[in-house]
C-alpha cells in the first residue's frame, strides 16, 4: 500500500498563515521558519531540496546564521512558495524606483504622445514575435497609483461598495477566507477613502454602514486563516461604524461573528457573553432570523460547558424565533443562517453535551446528519465542518463504515478549502479515530488527518 506522507507533500499554505510562523517571516528569521517547518514534520532533507540549499547551510542556519542576502531570501521564498510580500521581498532593486515614481503620483515621466508611441512599438515587437520576454519581470510589480476617490458621492458609489462586499463574502463561504481575505482588506483600503468625500447624511449613514460591514467580512475571513488579533480588530471598527451608522441588526451580525472566534479559541464563556450582548442589539432591530442565530450559537456555548438546562432552554428559543423569521426581508449579513444551519448548531449542542450526559450522540447524529443533506455548495466550508462533527459521532457511536466515508469526504474538502479553521476542526476527529485504530479504514482516515494537520 502506498502511504503519503506530511514531508513528501508540497508545503501547505495553512503554513505560512499561522502567526508565529508570520512573525518569523516578516523579521526574516530564517532559523525560526526552517524550525518551525521541522515541527509540522518538514525535514531538513525536504527543505534543502527546496530550497537549492546544502544540508549542511540549513544546519548552519538553525545553529544560528543568519541570512541577510536578497538573492538567497527570494530563493527561500520561491523555494518553499512562501508569498513574498510576508517577508518583505514584494519589490527588489529593479522595481524600488518604479514605486517611488507611484508614490509621488506620477506614471510617467513623458508625456501621452511619447507613452503611446513606446506601447505602439512595443506591441508591433510582442506581435511579430521580435520582443524576448523578460519573464521574471512579470512576478514584480507595476507602479501602484491609488484609484482616485470622487470628490462627492452617492447612493451609486455605497450601493457598489455593498455589491463588492456581497461578492467576496460569496467566496468566503465557498472557497474560504485565504481565497479573498487579501481582496477584501485591499477593497476596504479604497472604501475608507470615501470617507474623505462630501455626501448628504443618509448617504454618509449607509457608507458608515457599509464599511461595517466590509470591516464585519475582513474580520472574519482573518479568523478563518488564523489570524486572530486582526479578526479582532476589525470586527471592533465594523461594531463601531455599525452603532455609529444606527444599525442594529449589523451590530448583532458582528457581535455574533466575536462569539464565534471565541468558540473556537475555546474561550466559551467570553463567547457567550458575546452571543448574549448580540441578542439584546437583535431585539433593538426586531430580527428574529439574527436572534435564533444567536440564541443557537448560544445553545452550542452553554453545551460545551455541560449545562444541559440552558443549552436546551436557549435552542427552544431559537426554534421559536427561527419559525417566526421572515428570511426575505432579513439583512443580507444574516440570511445564510437557514434550517441547515439551525440543525447543525443543534447538533453540535447535543455532541458536546454527549460527554456529560447520556443519550445525546445519537440526536446529534441525526441533525448533524440533516444538516448536511440539506446544505448547498454555496456553503462549502459549513457543510465541511458539519461533515467533521458527523463523523465524530458517528465513530462515537460505533457506525464504523459512516464515520469513515464522511470523515473521508471531510478531508478531501479539507484541502480544497484555504481555512486554517477546517484543519483545526479536525482534531476531535481525529482523536475519534485513534480511539478505533483496529480497524483498517479508520487508520486509513487517521493517517490522513495527521498528514493533513502536520502540513
């Protein structure tokens, strides 16, 4: 049988996310990246293959020299397919002055008559096949000139901030936040400038809402990639701007967005006080949609902490709430949550109660297992995370054949997927699995996970 391993594989990108491994990378800290790799199973043979390094110049640099020249730093980074920029090497010699150029304002030097005869010229010579290609020209950077920002603005120019915003979040939920974070926070950039233009009050009230919402999305889409203090700044300014723009229900949105991160850093009681402080902001707007949401994210919260009373006291309510929405005229920031995902935080109440009080795997089984069917492809990254629980249980339960078919499933979406967060989810997982290693399919799905976490 041919087994892959962590170390023959190309290097994850979950890699380069993690922050310690981001601090590294942005001091330049060679020695600290190629140990940092060694822990997540990335041998010293792997790297110096990599890296057109000797072993012996990777063992120098654990031991404590540094690497200082620019041609070896971009060989590093290509060699390991870190992205440039997160160690500072986005522009080299040949490109310093082209951005000084950029940051005075200037494109050009010559004027339009000259610009378009040297494009004309060159086009001819690209088109016959006389120009030779200079390759490695294209990986560096045309000069950055900001997009200019009208001086007044209206309901068009928000209305187009809120359709990016929509777009991004679209892949968010189907590819993951390490597909659009960078977009997201280049467009927020440019958002914020619009700040700086005059418009009437209700326009300036929707920009602040807007922006909001962007800063909402950035927020999140860090989380999903491990970056947890900038998910925690951003989503401060979108609570702000959304109070500031008098709305609500996007302040619920964001507040159940900060209980989420906190679930998942397993500080549940800060994370209920959050979902808690999100009710009261959804009971201002009137929201039934954003208070079921709230008050399941809830149920999940008090699970965890083994309070089998509150957890069910709070789904009831939720299902009450749930029934009475009106999902049509909901805010688009939270009219993803739908029965699929009703279902799953319910499932997810019920699985973690399992470890305190008898007969709840069985019930989580049979939501997690409805959640699932009922989730769209739109939702990728939730039907994975439904996916990993439902395996859980079922290898919980016994339901050997299940478990393993779903927690292959799970996986294989695992690595289509740029979130740190689906790999982290995976650990019960695979605790689930060590728990069975008789059986052959389960080792199978271990090893698996294990390549997968160590990458």
């Amino acid at each position: 049988m041919n087994v892959t391993h962590a170390s023959d594989q190309a290097i994850s990108f979950t890699v380069w996310e993690r922050p310690q491994m981001r601090q590294a990378l942005a001091m330049r800290d060679i020695a600290t990246v190629y140990l940092l790799l060694q822990r997540v199973g990335v041998s010293q043979r792997r790297i110096a293959a990599l890296t057109g390094q000797s072993q012996s110049e990777i063992s120098e640099i654990l031991n404590g020299r540094q690497v200082m020249a620019y041609d070896v730093l971009v060989r590093i980074a290509d060699g390991l397919a870190i992205p440039r920029g997160y160690m500072g090497l986005a522009y080299d010699d040949s490109s310093r002055g082209v951005v000084a150029v950029a940051s005075a304002g200037e494109e050009d030097d010559a004027d339009e008559d000259e610009q378009v005869r040297r494009l004309l010229a060159h086009a001819a010579q690209v088109t016959i096949g006389a120009a030779v290609a200079r390759t490695d020209d294209w990986a560096l950077p045309l000069a950055r000139i900001d997009t200019p920002v009208p001086g007044r603005i209206g309901e068009t120019e928000v209305a187009q901030v809120e359709s990016v915003t929509s777009a991004l979040r679209t892949l968010d939920y189907r590819y993951g936040g390490g597909v659009c974070r960078d977009a997201v926070v280049a467009q927020l950039a440019w958002s914020q400038r619009l700040l700086r233009a005059s418009c009437s009050e209700e326009v300036g009230r929707r920009l602040h809402r807007a922006l909001a919402d962007q800063h909402n999305l950035a927020g999140w889409t860090s989380f999903d990639i491990g970056l947890h203090g900038h998910a925690r700044r951003h989503l401060s300014r979108a609570l702000e701007q959304a109070k500031h723009a008098g709305d609500p229900s996007l302040a619920a949105n964001i507040l159940y967005r900060m209980g989420r991160v906190h679930l998942h850093l397993w500080r549940i009681e800060d994370a209920l006080r959050f979902f808690q402080l999100g009710q009261i902001c959804a009971q201002d707007a009137s929201c039934e949609l954003t208070v079921a949401m709230l008050c399941a994210n809830e149920a999940w919260a008090y699970g965890l902490l083994g309070d089998r009373k509150l957890a069910l006291k709070s789904l009831d309510r939720a299902h009450d709430e749930f029934n009475r929405a009106d999902r049509t005229t909901a805010p688009c920031w939270v009219q993803f949550f739908g029965e699929a995902d009703l279902k799953a935080a319910a499932g997810m109440m019920h699985s973690a109660l399992a470890d305190r009080h008898a007969g709840h795997l069985a019930k989580a089984a049979e939501l997690l297992s409805g959640s699932v069917r009922e989730r769209s492809e739109t939702y990728a990254r939730s039907k994975v995370f439904e996916l990993i629980a439902l395996a859980t249980v079922q290898l919980l339960l016994g339901d050997v054949e299940n478990g393993v078919d779903n927690g292959n499933k799970a996986v294989t979406l695992v690595t289509q997927i740029r979130s740190i967060r689906t790999v982290d989810r995976l650990e019960p997982l695979q605790h689930a699995s060590q728990g069975l290693s008789r059986d052959s399919g389960v080792r199978d799905l271990c090893q698996r996970i294990l390549d997968v976490r160590a990458l």
